[in-house]
C-alpha cells in the first residue's frame, strides 16, 4: 500500500504554506446573524482540527441557545417579506451565488473542505461543483412553482390550489459534504420562500460560514439565513424544533440522531426531512463486465474515503466470478496512496479521532469473527486520522462490518450463487438507502428496481448523485427526497380554496 508523507501545514511547501495561511485569515469563523458575522453571546469558541494533522486550524464562535432564540426572532420577523419576494428575484440571488461559488470563491471552498474534513483537493472540487448544482438548479425552480385550478366532480365547486412556503425551517447538516448538504436543503427552502436557520457539524463549520459569505454577497436579505456552529448541537437543536414558529427540520445524519429528532418534532408537529443512514450494497452478477465492476467499486468505495451515506459498504460478488473479481479489486486497492488531502494522494484523512477509533474496532472485530485481511488496514505512521483502503474477504454475514454502515475505506468481499436469497438477504436490512448492481440483464435490472427496498439504484455506475433527481431512502433510511422537482415540495405546503361554480346553482 503507498503511503505519501504526512505533512503539516508548515512544511507542505511554501506556495501552498502561504495561501493556506492567507485563507485561514479571510475565513468567517463568527455566528452569521442579521446579515453579519458576529461573536456568539458568551464569547466562547471550539477548535477546529485538520483530520490530517490532528492540530487545530482555527477556532469558530460557539453559539448558545440565546444565540439560537435571536437566530428565530430574526428568521420570524423576515418570514413574511422574503415570502413576498418575488419568485425570479428569489431565483436570480440563488444564481449569483451559483456564480460565485463556482467562480470567485471556487478555491476557497475546495480549500476549506480539505482543511476540516480531509477529502483530497481534487474530490472537495468535485463537491463545489456539486454543492453549487443545488443552487443552480433551485434557482430555476423557483420561478415553476404551481398550484392548480379544475372542477369538483359534482361541479358545484371551482377548486383553486395554492403552494406557498411552509415557514421558517432548521437545517442541520452532516461533516462528510459541508457544502452540498447545505445547498441541497438552503437551495429549496430560498427557492419556495421560506427563511433558514443552518446548524452545521462542529467538525466542519467553517464551510457552513463560507457558504453565509457567498450568499450575503449574493443579495440574500438580512435575517433570511442565520448559520450558528456550536460544540453541542443538542442545546441548540432542541429550543430550536420546540420553538412554536418553527416549521420544517431537516436533518441528514444518523439514523440514531434522526430518530431522536423526529419524536422531539413530533411534539411540535413539524414537518419532517430526513436523510439517514445507509449500509449499500454493490452487487456483481454472473455477466458483468468484471473490469469496469471492479473501477466502479474503487470509486463507489473510496470516494470520500468511504465517509459518504450512499458509498458502497459490502460488496456481494457471483461464485463464477468472485476470484477473479476479489484479484482484481484487491490490486486496484493497493495502488491507492493515502496521505494529506493537498499532497495529491488517492485517499485522505477520516474525518476524526473516534471515526479512525470506530472504524479500527469494526476491523478488528471482523477478523476475530475470522474475516481475511487481503490488502491494508494498517494505519500510517505519523499524525492523522489516516487507515489504509481495505479488502476483507470470508466474512460472515452476521459480523458487524457487514449489518452496520462502515463509513469509511474498508471493503468486506462476500461469494453468493442465488439472486433471490441475496435480494431476501439484503431486504432484511431495516436501512435502504442506495445501493449498485452490475449486469448486461435488461429484465434484471427492471426485476431488482421493484424488488429492492432500496431507495436509489446505481446500474453498471459507480455514481448516482445528481442536483436533477431525487435523493433519499426507504424504511430506516429516513423520509422525503432532496433535489430533483421533488426537492422543492417538502418546503412547502398546499391550501385548497373552493367556491361556488361559474354557472352552477349552489348547492343550499
């Protein structure tokens, strides 16, 4: 397994010493409130650590729950005029931020990602483009918002349906994409109308304050967006979801935390988004083209380092192919190098101390259930949360690398012969989240579609996510769709008007 040097901000080089250190100064690392980046109201601040050193970058205004409250008087008081606002000014703010992250501030946010949460530059490009699709795409929805206009059945009535938004909403978004889970939830929430109050991870917060710049920049009014870090989410969340002016929470994270927040809404009767866990399964049929299955499988698995709700987690590979397969897949992984996110390595840093510690524990315990290494899980000398991209092979089915979500670069490789036990198999699953197959079976693809409870299917892919469709999950997997013409309907809600018929006698 290549392993490149791990290395410090201070001798990373000078050019790329400098401009880290020219961004860490011009970074917001304040409470954005009423349209300014201010101290949170007790002064206090959190660290930030870069994953990939275990030293802190910089520290970030700790927000309390008075910072909280003054974030929902503001979201309250703007509600009704950013409703107001026109639909193609609402969308022509959403597309000047589009341009500006994807123009002036491009770098910056590639940087930042790679700093707080590890993944290599060229993959924190890849999620500006993506984070920045959402605004894109939102931008356009907004101006197609419709209601609707027909005749009761019985004809006495005139039905006019109108869609207005649902009110201020909470967004509380995971370290693993800092952006795109911001814009893929801010996006139609501006789009319909609606006001914001954005809790970021603590791990991954400067992101979060960097997309507040963008937007303020872009014309969002003041009061319209608040974005509050804070070392306890719970503190914040929870005056938050039981605040009576709130309406929407939308939370993608665990499956655990998502449970937990949907009886504390319940209380309220809030509307709920909620995009939770996920353990995917990549299927390899019997006629698959085992070298394209195989590069899917490395970018499916190692994108992000694995630390992504619908990566590949175990990989279920048909007994006529399952060596030749296993062979492949295996020197594929060896050749990845591990290393700083900025020193051109394949994969980089897991996001922290307890993910490197969890997701150690979760090997090890695969191989006490008799789970064969076949390349990696070392961990490299030096600092940093790092583990080496990972093949495990004659694991048992009941071993917890196998029933859990791993999220991170650890592969376990499994035999099967039989579709329908492996579709019973992978049904008994109470998450279903996404999930790969690779075949040339036009019906089998078709057969899997209905028969999987998954929610999103990758066919000879190795990636689904896309602005322009729909993303979420069945069962444990959470509820609603983000992006997509269906991303915009969770944000809002629908009255129906009726009155008497043109032309119709009334009923007495």
């Amino acid at each position: 397994m290549a392993t490149k040097p791990n290395k410090t901000l201070e001798n990373t080089g000078v050019s790329m010493s400098k401009k880290i250190a020219e961004l860490l100064s011009r970074i917001p690392t304040d409470l954005y409130l009423d349209g300014e980046f201010r101290p949170s109201s007790s002064g206090k601040r959190f660290d930030v650590l870069n994953p990939a050193t275990g030293e802190v970058l910089t520290t970030v205004a700790n927000a309390t729950p008075e910072d909280a409250a003054h974030a929902m008087d503001l979201a309250a008081a703007a509600q009704d005029k950013w409703a107001a606002t026109a639909p193609r000014e609402r969308a022509n703010i959403l597309r000047r931020a589009f341009e500006l992250a994807t123009g002036k501030y491009r770098d910056d946010l590639a940087m930042v990602m790679t700093l707080e949460m590890g993944k290599p530059l060229d993959q924190a490009y890849g999620e500006v483009t993506y984070g920045a699709s959402f605004l894109e795409w939102f931008a356009d929805e907004a101006v197609r918002i419709r209601g609707d206009y027909f005749r009761v059945p019985e004809g006495h009535l005139q039905a006019i349906v109108v869609r207005r938004p649902v009110g201020p909403c909470l967004l509380i978004t995971p370290w693993n994409f800092p952006l795109a889970m911001a814009t893929r939830k801010a996006g139609p929430a501006f789009a319909a109308g609606n006001v914001a109050i954005l809790k970021p991870s603590s791990e991954t917060p400067l992101t979060a304050l960097m997309f507040a710049k963008i937007m303020d920049e872009a014309g969002l009014p003041a009061g319209v967006l608040s974005v509050i870090p804070s070392s306890s989410s719970r503190a914040i969340t929870g005056p938050l979801i039981q605040d009576p002016r709130m309406r929407k929470v939308s939370f993608t994270g665990s499956t655990q935390v998502g449970k937990a927040l949907l009886k504390e809404a319940a209380d309220n009767v809030l509307r709920t988004s909620m995009e939770l866990g996920g353990n995917a399964p990549f299927i390899v049929f019997e006629d698959a083209d085992v070298d394209y299955a195989v590069e899917c499988a490395v970018l499916t698995k190692l994108r992000n380092m694995g630390e992504a709700c619908n990566a590949a987690d175990h990989f279920f590979v048909h007994e006529s192919l399952y060596e030749e397969f296993t062979e492949k897949f295996t020197e594929a992984m060896s050749k990845k190098t591990v290393g700083d996110g900025f020193d051109g390595a394949d994969v980089g840093p897991v996001v922290s101390r307890k993910q490197l510690v969890d997701l150690s524990a979760m090997l090890d315990q695969a191989i006490a259930d008799g789970a064969v290494v076949r390349v990696g899980g070392k961990r490299p000398e030096g600092g940093g949360f790092f583990i080496e991209p990972t093949v495990i092979t004659d694991v048992p089915l009941d071993s917890a690398i196998v029933t859990e979500e791993i999220f991170g670069p650890l592969a376990p490789v499994m035999k099967f012969s039989d579709e329908k036990e492996l579709i019973k198999s992978i049904n008994k699953d109470s998450v279903g989240l996404s999930g790969y197959f690779h075949t040339k079976d036009m019906d089998r693809v078709m057969r899997l579609a209905e028969q999987l409870e998954i929610g999103m299917l990758g066919v000879n892919s190795a990636t689904i996510s896309n602005a322009a469709a729909p993303f979420g999950g069945m069962k444990h997997s959470g509820m609603g769709r983000e992006g997509g013409k269906e991303g915009i309907e969770d944000y809002l809600q629908t009255v129906y008007v009726g009155m008497p018929a043109p032309n119709f006698e009334p009923y007495l």
